[in-house]
C-alpha cells in the first residue's frame, strides 16, 4: 500500500514537470526565443540518465547473479511480453484508431517534421548506437570500475535527472504550439494502448509459457509486472521464489530492451507502437526515449500508457497468481 501511494505521488510530480514546461515553453516570450541547445541539452541529459541506470544495474548482485539460473526464461519473457505488446498495438493503431505510422490520422495534414511523411529523409542512427553504447558502458561501470560510495548515488542522479528530462520534453511540446491540439485528437482513445499491451503480452506469454519449465500462468505472473522491476519481484515473493525472481530480471530487461529497440520500431513500424515497449517506464524513465525517437503528440500515448499500466500492477499481479490452475 505504501509502494501504491508512492507511485502516486510520483504520478502527480510527473505530470506537473511536463505540464509546467509545456506552459512555460507556450508563452510567446518563450516561443519567439531562439533555443537550437534545447535538442542537444534533453539529449546529452537522456544519455546521462542512461549510463547512470546501466551503473546501477550493473552493480546489483540479484540481477548479476540471476543471469545464469533464471536468464533464459527471465529473456523469454521479455521478449515476448515486448512483442505481444507491440503487434497488439500495432493492430490497434493500424485498424481501429486508423492512424498512419506517424500517428496521424488519414485527414490530418502531414508535417515537415515527419519522417516519410513526404520525401525521403535520411534518417540519423547515432542515437541508437549511443543509446546502446550508454547502457553498455554504465552496466559494465557499476559492475567493474565504480565504488560502492559513487552507486550509492546513482539513484539520486536517476531521480533528479528524469525531473529535468521531464521539465524539458514539455518545454519542447509548449515550444511546438502543438499540444492541446495533440490531445484533443488523441481523445479518449489514448486508453485503449494501455489495454492492448495488457491483451497483447498475456496472450503471447501465455502462448510461450506452454513451452517453458514455468507454464502459462507464471510467465503471465512475470509480464504482468509491466517493466516495474521494484513491485512485481516483491507481489510474486510470497507465492513464489523462482517466478519472483524472473520477474525481477524480465522487467529489467524490459527497460533496457526498451531504450534500445524504440528508434528501431520507430523507423520501421510505427511511433505509436514505441509506447508500448517499455511498459510502465513510457511515463517517466523511457519517456524522453519515446518522444526523441517519435513526435512530441506521441507524448500523450506514452505518458498515459504507463500510467495505467502503473496503477494496474498491484490489482493485475495478485490476482493472476490467485487463478484455481
């Protein structure tokens, strides 16, 4: 209850961040200021957050530890929890909302701004290799090179540098002009994401676990976690040890798989569907991933997404290990 509380106190501190640069950066003193450093400063702060994450992953013992005894199915479920998700919404965004792969509906006009929205446009991959360099080199930090007295900072770095992360993405979607109207044709409709990638990753977890030593409903007790490493691990402890334990792992990797696979999926299957990468991370930590890698319109699927993905964990998790099979 305490961990629910807190979750929501974080939810509120979140969106305030956002919404507070999206006021600031609409105002028309703000808008008229010329600012090409904003794009480089969310940037450059993006990878901070990252090698800081990667550090702190790194230097944990349980995740170390875990990769050789319960890695492979921890991997399986991972994947197929991303994938679920991700064909789930793709269905979603392609034949019921009708978008195009920018998010756009057929009658809206498309932008300057959109990759293959016009002409074709080179498209820039150093951020996904510096996104998996980072990772790379955080992880391989905390394990190898920093003490115990620089991790145990880590978590505050990671903290304050996603309020700025936060801050700065809607700053940049106040700067845009282009968010009230984002979110009225986004509509109500933003909440069927959430629930696709609820349907799409217990389908075909379940489907995988029929072939895994866990069986279906513990590799749907592991996803039901939605990336939240800290609560899922802690929902499972009681019921037991061993699904506890990719659980923890899985939703890990969810993150990381997350940060390094949205410009991918961005470029070669749609923005809306990078919401549904990272799970409950598409509202605060994979947030600027999402929108650096998209539009800032695909801002709204991926903040609400992880939100009810958030607040669906401790109700979906105790309810699937309570299932008579």
């Amino acid at each position: 209850m305490q961990q629910m509380s807190g979750t929501l106190l974080d939810l509120i501190l979140y969106l305030a961040l956002v919404a507070l640069g999206a006021f600031l950066g609409s105002r028309p003193q703000i808008q008229s200021l010329p600012m090409p450093w904003l794009g480089r400063f969310q940037t450059a702060a993006l990878l901070l957050l990252i090698v800081t994450l990667g550090a702190e992953l790194g230097s944990n013992e349980e995740i170390i530890s875990s990769l050789g005894t319960i890695g492979l199915n921890a991997l399986a479920v991972t994947l197929t929890s991303m994938v679920g998700s991700m064909l789930a919404v793709h269905a979603l965004r392609k034949y019921l909302l009708k978008l195009n792969a920018q998010g756009r509906s057929c009658q809206e006009a498309p932008e300057d701004s959109d990759p293959g929205s016009g002409e074709a446009v080179h498209v820039d991959h150093s951020l996904t290799f510096a996104i998996v360099f980072t990772v790379a080199a955080g992880i391989l930090a905390g394990r190898f090179l920093l003490p115990d007295a620089a991790v145990a900072h880590c978590g505050t770095v990671i903290r304050w540098g996603l309020y700025l992360l936060l801050f700065l993405v809607g700053l940049d979607m106040g700067r845009q002009g282009n968010l009230i109207r984002d979110i009225r044709a986004a509509g109500l409709r933003v909440l069927l994401v959430p629930l696709a990638v609820m349907a799409g990753t217990f389908a075909v977890t379940a489907l995988v676990g029929l072939f895994l030593p866990l069986g279906p409903k513990d590799c749907v007790a592991a996803a039901a976690g939605f990336g939240w490493y800290s609560l899922a691990p802690t929902l499972l402890a009681s019921y037991s040890l061993s699904v506890s334990a990719v659980a923890f792992l899985s939703n890990v990797m969810r993150e990381i798989f997350a940060i390094i696979t949205i410009p991918i999926v961005a470029k070669y299957v749609g923005y809306v569907e990078c919401a549904s990468l990272p799970g409950a991370a598409a509202m605060d930590t994979v947030l600027p991933v999402v929108v650096g890698a998209t539009h800032e319109r695909i801002t709204i699927y991926s903040f609400t997404s992880g939100v009810v993905l958030s607040l669906a964990v401790p109700l979906l998790v105790p309810a699937i290990v309570a299932l008579p099979f």
